[in-house]
C-alpha cells in the first residue's frame, strides 16, 4: 500500500528562505508548497491545497505571523502550525494557538524533528526516508563568509549531498588532499589564497574533478580558462541554479570518464 507523503505549506516573505526550506523538506520527504506573503498563503488553503502543516514566519510585512495564525486556526482549527522566528519570545497569545515554535538559525535537524513530531510521522514504515551516505556525492565548499558557507552548506545537504567545508584555500586543499570529491565550490576572494590559485592545484591533483566559482564580477578573467568548469555570479546566484550547475558538471563528468 502506498504511504500518502504530507504536504507542508511554508509562507516566508524571504525568497531565498523559502528556496532553502522547500529543498530541505523535499528531501526529507515531504511534499512542499511554498507561499511568499500570508495573503498567498491563506489563498493556497482556500483554493482547496491538501495541506498537513503550515510552517509560518514569524515577522512578515502586511500581516505577521500572530495575525496570521490566528485567522488559520479560526478556520482550519485542526490544521498543525509552527512558527519559525528569529524572534527569542513570542507573544503569549500566539504560543498558546500554535502547535509548534523553532527559532531561525537552529540547525535544520531541529525543525524536521519539530515537524516529524507533531505530524506524528515517526514510525519506520511512514517516516520520511533519510539518505544513506552509500553512493551520496560529496561537494567540498569554500568560503570566507560565514553565513554564505552555512546557507550552501544547506542547500546541498537539502538536496541529499554530504558536504565538506573550508574557510579558506588551504584548508580547502588540505580537504581535497584527504577526502573524496566530486565537485567543488569555490568563492574567488579568500583570504591568504585566491579561489584561482586553490583551483589550478586542485586540477594538478585531480583533473577531473569539477570546479565552480563563484563571483562578484560578471565575467571571470581569462586566466581561469582550462581551471575552472564554471562560475555562478554571486549577487544573481539562486539555489536551484547551484545545485542545477553542480549536478550538471558531475553528469558530464561521469559521462566524460566512461
């Protein structure tokens, strides 16, 4: 018998969260629809979308969270919703409507477990299907910003990727020294050592293996052709067109090796 898969409805006014969360659960999975203001939201429902969960934001333009999980719960009561803020404390009134609170920047794991709990989806049979490391392809990830490296890090994670880190080019080369890699991502500013520079010795290394780089510039100089397989512009640069790059220089890689 085929399990019918939960359907969440996440409503965040930030694109790039949205994008973000809707990866995370698909692989976890869920079946996710996504609305970016709580106007859109409250019409998906109306419109008559099987929904099992809304995960809500917290602090929206227009209509808050409070003001927004008050108006599901008066005409979806039995409807499950949980606020997701960066916000420390929420207002009383609100905790006592919601079925669920996760605080933004908590690690994903915590959010999923929030989810999985109360949508009571926790036997072995029903729950979503966590990806084993066998055969999962690992992305070496390298950046100085902090807060760009903890965002890719989910996106790939959320895509069934397990994914190595560096802050810097020589932590990243030590990385690719010592793990198996079937793409990277570089940033072209890093401190100490140039993307460039990790690039060329990476290819020295391991031919290969595909390397993407991400920049401020809109075009890349010409010193990086034959070095890198891509580039993505940084400010334009949208999670499913990273992971659309990346799974694309890994088929033609695989392609080009049999």
């Amino acid at each position: 018998m085929r399990i019918r898969v939960p359907t969440i409805l996440c409503i965040d006014d930030d694109s790039e969260t949205l994008a973000l969360r809707r990866h995370f659960l698909q692989s976890s999975g869920y079946s996710v629809l996504t609305a970016s203001s709580a106007v859109d939201g409250l019409r998906t429902l109306s419109d008559g979308a099987g929904v099992d969960l809304v995960l809500l934001d917290y602090m929206m333009p227009g209509m808050n969270g409070d003001e927004v999980a008050q108006k599901l719960k008066g005409q979806y009561p039995e409807l499950p919703v949980v606020v997701v803020s960066a916000v420390a404390q929420l207002p009383q009134r609100l905790l006592t409507v919601i079925d669920g609170y996760v605080q933004k920047g908590q690690d994903p794991d915590v959010l999923l477990g929030t989810v999985s709990k109360i949508l009571k989806f926790q036997s072995k049979e029903a729950a979503p299907m966590e990806s084993s490391n066998s055969g999962r392809k690992t992305i070496l990830c390298a950046e100085d910003d902090e807060d760009q490296l903890t965002a890719r890090k989910l996106v790939f994670e959320s895509a069934g990727f397990n994914v190595l880190l560096a802050r810097s080019g020589p932590e990243a080369l030590q990385l690719f020294q010592t793990n198996h890699v079937d793409a990277v991502v570089l940033d072209y500013w890093m401190p100490r050592m140039k993307g460039l520079s990790v690039a060329r010795e990476m290819k020295q290394l391991q031919p290969n293996t595909p390397i993407l780089v991400f920049s401020g510039f809109s075009s890349l100089p010409d010193e990086t052709i034959g070095v890198v397989d891509a580039w993505l512009q940084k400010r334009d640069a949208q999670p499913d067109e990273l992971l659309a790059e990346v799974n694309r220089l890994i088929k033609n890689m695989k392609n080009s090796s049999q």
